[in-house]
C-alpha cells in the first residue's frame, strides 16, 4: 500500500506535528505501508512573517495534480491545513479523489492571541476545509467531541505514542544540593505559555528545552533559568531523565506528545487542568492537574517515577498506526473513481488490521 501525507510542517522544525508523521510512518512500515512526504522541500519557501523559523511553502494546485496523477498512491492524507494542505485539498477535489486530514493545531485560538479575529470566523474556514475529507483525525476524545459539536464531520481519534527505547530512565548524576529540576521541553512561542511555567516560585533549577520567536524576551525576564535551546534524540533523552518534574504550561496543545517523552524517562508532570493534558494523563495517577500550576509541579515531585513508566510503556507508536490505518479505509475507496487492484488490496489490509489488531 502506498499512502500520500501532505504536510506543511516539517523538517528543519521540530514539533509533535513532525514527530507524530515521522513516527506514524516507521511504525506502518510493519503493516506493509509505504508512505511518501510531500513538504516544503519540493517547492520555493518563504519566511513565516512573526515566525521566521518556519518557511511557507509556495504550493500550486497544478503542482500537486502533477504529482497525484497516475494513480501512484491507495490513500491521500492531509496533515496541516498551510499552503501545500490547501494545494493538495485543491488538486484532491479537482481530480476526485477521496481524502482524510488531521487536526493538530488549535489555529484559531493561536490567531486570535495575536490578531482581533473571532474565533468563529476562523473555525468556519477550518470546517469547511476538513469537510470535503472523509475523515478527521483528532488525537483525543475532548478534541473530537469539541470539533463534532463546532460541525466537523466524520472524527475520529488517533491517538499518539513514545519510543519507550530512546526515552526511557537512565542513571542520574549526582546532585548534591538535591535541587528539584523542573522542566519545560517545547516551542517558545505565546501559545505555550511558557512564561506562566517559568514566573513561578519554585525550590531548584527551571530548565527550558526548545526555540522559538518568544526566546529572546524569556532569556531576557527570566535570566535565572536555563536555556538550552533545541535537544533531540538521546541528548534529549538524557535531559527528561535528569528531570524530578515535567512542567507542561500550555493551555492550548491538543496532545502533548513531551508529556508521554517524559513519562517514559520516569518523570511525573504538573499541568493546568485543560483538554490536551487531561486527556494524556486521565487518572492514571502520573501528574498532577490544576489551576495552580505551582501547587501542581509540588505535588508532582511526590509521584513514584516508576509508576510514570509504566504508564507510558502501554504508549507505543504502533497502536497509534494501527488507529491511523484504520482511519484510512473510508478514503480507500473512491466515488468518482473505479478503485484498481491494488486499492482493493489495500482496503483489506486496513480491514484485517482494524478488526484483529494484527497485520497477517
């Protein structure tokens, strides 16, 4: 089987976004799924304006025809709704073809802390965009519901998983002082609300993992902590497992898949009690949720390092293909066109796959 993602975010950016479709990929390599990336890197960029970071892709409708004829692909999946997204919903529909999308980024509420546009206005656009898909894929329950009750059709949940082999717990160095180590691993950008996490009054060390436009000015407020700019792979690694406490700020995420890395090196984590983080976390007794982030990051350090483990241990990216895959099969047989022999193939594949639990 061949699958198409259509994404604007990917490398040199690091986010869940990227993390989720590099690792969703490997782990369909086990069911026989081959998938193909379209990103910016095929076409010219531009900077981002206030976001410099990320490049803009320059994405054609033509472009994008070009690469879909042919009948090259079994399923076509749209992960951002940026410029090469909205090219490849464009050449999907021109050419009749079916497709499914992905929501990751609460958009609108990221656009309205930056500009005066309702909330309404921007969710219409996002509706009528994942509307013409068989399928949104929302990665928790909390999301689907809110997005099912706003008039997008057709959610359904893919969840997120760890690599429970990179991020696991490692030796600790020794700490004389026996200072807490809080951190925070993500974006430095006003959307993750990185300040609230670093103003509060905590015993120890506050370490901040990742970049973003908003590094400059937290550097700048808060000189006592720690920047250590982008981390990845085992580096990144080694940092989470030296952690006694994950400090997750953000009152917008729609996931969190840091939580689940920290979890899986030992370390129990302090959120606000909003969607994203609850619904990761749940009851399972790994962190502690509340309106008082301080008093959340406190009580965290009292929670068995083990018991954070095991919980992400039952993680694994694979469940979380298998739940992709299975998303696909209403786009597997397309309305407009006679499905070849190899779509048909495939769709039994997603079937087997999505009733037995197993690729045979």
């Amino acid at each position: 089987m061949r699958l198409l993602v259509a994404t604007d975010a990917w490398h040199p950016q690091v986010n869940g976004v990227v993390r989720s479709l590099q690792e969703t990929a490997r782990a369909l390599e086990a069911f026989g799924v081959e998938t193909e990336f379209l990103t910016p890197d095929r076409f010219r960029t531009v900077p981002l304006p206030s976001y410099p970071e990320i490049r803009l892709a320059l994405a054609s409708r033509r472009a994008v025809v070009a690469i879909l004829s042919g009948d090259r692909f079994d399923a076509i999946h749209i992960a951002t709704e940026g410029p090469i997204g909205i090219a490849t919903r464009a050449a999907c529909l021109s050419l009749g073809l079916a497709f499914t999308t992905s929501y990751h980024t609460r958009f609108p509420e990221y656009l309205r802390a930056r500009a005066p546009v309702p909330l309404a206005w921007s969710y219409a656009w996002l509706r009528r965009f994942h509307n013409a898909g068989s399928v949104t894929m929302a990665s928790t329950a909390t999301l689907r519901d809110e997005l099912g009750a706003r008039g997008f059709r057709g959610v359904a949940i893919w969840s997120r998983g760890v690599d429970t082999e990179l991020f696991r717990p490692r030796e600790r160095s020794l700490r004389p002082d026996a200072e807490p180590v809080f951190l925070y691993v993500g974006r430095l950008a006003p959307e993750k609300n990185v300040g609230a996490f670093l103003a509060l009054d905590l015993p120890g060390r506050k370490v901040v993992v990742g970049d973003g436009p908003d590094r400059t000015r937290l550097e700048a407020q808060f000189p006592k902590a720690e920047f250590l700019g982008v981390k990845t792979g085992p580096d990144l690694a080694r940092i989470y497992a030296e952690a006694d406490v994950f400090v997750f700020p953000s009152l917008t995420d729609t996931y969190g898949i840091v939580l689940l890395e920290a979890l899986a090196c030992g370390v129990p984590v302090a959120a606000f009690d909003v969607a994203g983080p609850k619904d990761v976390l749940a009851a399972a007794g790994v962190g502690v949720l509340g309106h008082d982030l301080r008093a959340a990051a406190l009580a965290a350090l009292q929670i068995p390092r083990e018991t954070c483990r095991d919980f992400a241990l039952a993680r694994s990216w694979q469940s979380s293909a298998r739940e992709f895959l299975a998303n696909l099969a209403p786009a597997m047989i397309n309305p407009c066109r006679r499905p070849k022999p190899a779509t048909r193939v495939a769709r039994a594949q997603i079937a087997d796959i999505h009733w037995t639990g197993t690729n045979r």
